[in-house]
C-alpha cells in the first residue's frame, strides 16, 4: 500500500455513501484518519464499519451541512478525535429538476442550503481548524458537470455547482497566505440514485437522457463512484502542492448533453 495520506485528517461530508464513501475509503486506504460527517447516525455508523473492516481509521459525526452549529460541532469534534484537519472534501448535495415557471421556493432554499452553504461552512470550519494548526491543508469541493455544461430543468442545480466553482476560485485566494489550497472536481454523469432520479425527470422516455449522455460520453460509459476517488486523492496529497482554485472535469470527456441539451 502506498498510504500517500498517513498521519492526515480528512472530514468528507456525505461521506457514507456513493461518491462521499468512496473517497473516504480510499483516503482511509492511503492511510488517512476519516470522518464521516453526514446527516444520519445509521448510515454513518455502517460506513464507519465497513471501512474500520478493511483496516482503515474511520469514524461518523452527526452533520447537518446546511446548518452552521451542526458543522462547527462536527469539525470540532474532528479535531477532538484526531487532532487536527488537514483535508476537507465538501461532498454532501442534493438536487431539484424542476422547469423554471414550477420550481417551489423549499427546493430553491434546500438545494442552495446544502450545496452552496454546505460548501461554505465546510470550507470556513475547516480552514479554521488548518489554520489553527498551522499546517495547512487541501479543501475539495465536489461540484458537478451541470455547473459548467447545464441541462435543462437545472436553473437550481446547475446555478448552485456554478456558484461552487466560483467560491472555489475566491476562497483558494483567501486562504492560499496560510497554505490552504482549494480546488473543485466537476464529476460527469456517475452511474448512481441521484443521477438517474435526475435524468428520469429531465425526459419524457424512460431512459432517452441517459442515453443520450452516454452519446456524448468520450469514454463511451458512465461513471463510477471510484473514479472521483484517485482525482480526490491527488488533490488531497502534496501531488497537487502547487495546485489551488482549479476545476477538475472527471466526466469521461462529456462533450454535451447530446440530444436533450
Ligand atoms: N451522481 C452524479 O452523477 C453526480 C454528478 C455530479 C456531481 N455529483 C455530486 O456529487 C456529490 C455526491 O453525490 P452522490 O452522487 O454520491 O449522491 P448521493 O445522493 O448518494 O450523496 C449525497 C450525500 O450528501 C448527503 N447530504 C445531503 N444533504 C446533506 C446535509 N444537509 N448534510 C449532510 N449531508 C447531506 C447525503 O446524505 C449523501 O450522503 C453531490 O455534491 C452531487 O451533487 C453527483
């Protein structure tokens, strides 16, 4: 094992499942201390398991991302447990495929709730605790394709994952004096719940958007959970020392939305 990450703290929001779980457990792989901070006891609590199972340091806090007390007390907690934070990645989201003239205002102020103010506060506590301890660190937001590429009946999403990238830029600005980086990967289309529901949605034919997707797909297939985890992993190491207010697209070389775009 090259354990690229030993003797580091890493918080990943949404951590227990899909996307979240498997940077976690492959920054627990690479050595790394892992908390899981995500909304429900259960499913951290199995997350923590599986991952303590293979050998790795995991443990799961309770964390509402879109509320500023319930973050506050789960980096908290993070330094309590492992003593420091070094690495934080801004996973936890959510979404809403809604036309413009139906969309409710509960899912415009739950989506940006959670992935614009998740991203902030995950980025603000956790760049406390990195500059509290001194060391610095590496913040990775995970934003998605639809911030650069949007589909339709996206305004929220899309408009959310934009607003990411951009806070991506100006916070590496903030904290690149105390040697915080941050940067942002822009997931493509990852063959899981949330992308289906939201595709489902978009067409009229069961299936027909995510075809088409597929289409547009260099690579010729979808993603997978796993491929988030090695871009995470080098921006999470000192690989990317020298790397800050970037987008990484891991999209398989999406080119458009094919024929729903
Ligand atoms: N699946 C895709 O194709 C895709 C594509 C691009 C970007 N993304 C992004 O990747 C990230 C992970 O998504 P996923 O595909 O693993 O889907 P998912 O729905 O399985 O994961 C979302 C995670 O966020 C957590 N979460 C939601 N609201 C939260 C809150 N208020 N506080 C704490 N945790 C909360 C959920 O519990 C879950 O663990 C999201 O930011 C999503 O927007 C996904």
């Amino acid at each position: 094992m090259s354990a690229r990450l030993t003797g580091k703290v890493a918080v990943v929001t949404g951590g227990a499942r899909q996307i979240g779980f498997a940077v976690a457990t492959r920054f627990a792989a690479e050595g790394a201390s892992v908390v899981l901070a995500q909304r429900t006891e259960s499913e951290g609590a199995a997350a923590q398991a599986a991952i303590r199972a293979t050998g790795g340091k995991a443990t799961s806090v309770v964390c509402d991302v879109a509320d500023e007390e319930s973050v506050a007390a789960a980096f908290d907690r993070a330094v309590e447990l492992y003593g420091a934070i070094d690495i934080v990645v801004n996973n936890a989201g959510t979404g809403v495929a809604e036309h413009i003239t139906d969309l409710s205002w509960e899912d415009y102020r739950r989506v940006i709730d959670i992935n614009v103010g998740g991203v902030l506060l995950g980025t603000k506590y956790g760049a406390r605790a990195m500059r509290a301890s001194g060391a610095g660190g590496s913040i990775i937001n995970i934003s998605s394709i639809q911030g650069v590429l949007p589909l339709r009946q996206s305004a929220v999403y899309a408009g959310s994952k934009g607003a990411v990238n951009l806070i991506t830029q100006q916070t590496a600005a903030d904290l690149g004096p105390f040697g915080i980086r941050v940067n942002a990967i822009a997931p493509g289309y990852i063959d899981n719940e949330m992308m289906h529901g939201f595709h489902d949605l978009v067409s009229e034919t069961p299936g027909e958007a995510i075809g088409a997707a597929k289409r547009s797909i260099v690579l010729g297939r979808l993603g997978r959970t796993d491929d988030i985890a090695g871009p995470a992993l080098f921006f999470a190491s000192d690989d990317s020392a020298y790397v800050t207010g970037t987008l990484l697209l891991v999209d398989g070389g999406s080119q458009s939305h094919g024929a729903i775009a």
